[in-house]
C-alpha cells in the first residue's frame, strides 16, 4: 500500500467523500480502506464516533455483502 498523507484522507473523510470516491482517489481496495480507517482511529487522527456516523451502509459495503453472499452461494452448489 503507497504511503497516504493523513491531513489529506481526514480532510477528504470529513468532507462527506464516500468510500468508492475515497478508494479510488487512494487506490485502495475495501480492505485496504478499512486498515486506514482502524489507523487513523489507533492513532487517535479521527474518533470511533465519527467513523460509525459515516457508517450508514455504503455502496462499498452493500456491493461487498452480495459477492460474499454469491461466494457462499456459489460454493453450496
């Protein structure tokens, strides 16, 4: 994963981007967000808080749960 400036991401987070927008300007899949995200709270950058009020179901998340639901599908047959 390239080197992200933490100013920047925040800045962008608490602009309202959203998780597609943030991925793509950061080249990250939703895995390598989710590790940012548990960074910048680790390291006290942004609050549990904030992260769970920008956590209504997201695109990201939403597309995320049908391809694991189709991989358990997928695997039953």
């Amino acid at each position: 994963m390239a080197t992200i400036k933490a100013k920047e991401f925040i800045q962008d987070l608490r602009s309202g981007m959203d998780d597609p927008t943030l991925m793509h300007k950061y080249d990250l899949n939703y895995d390598g967000l989710q590790k940012v995200l548990e960074k910048l709270v680790d390291a006290d950058f942004i609050t549990v808080l904030e992260l769970h009020e920008r956590a209504r179901l997201s695109d990201t998340q939403v597309t995320k749960a049908f391809v694991d639901a189709q991989k358990a599908i997928d695997e039953i047959d």
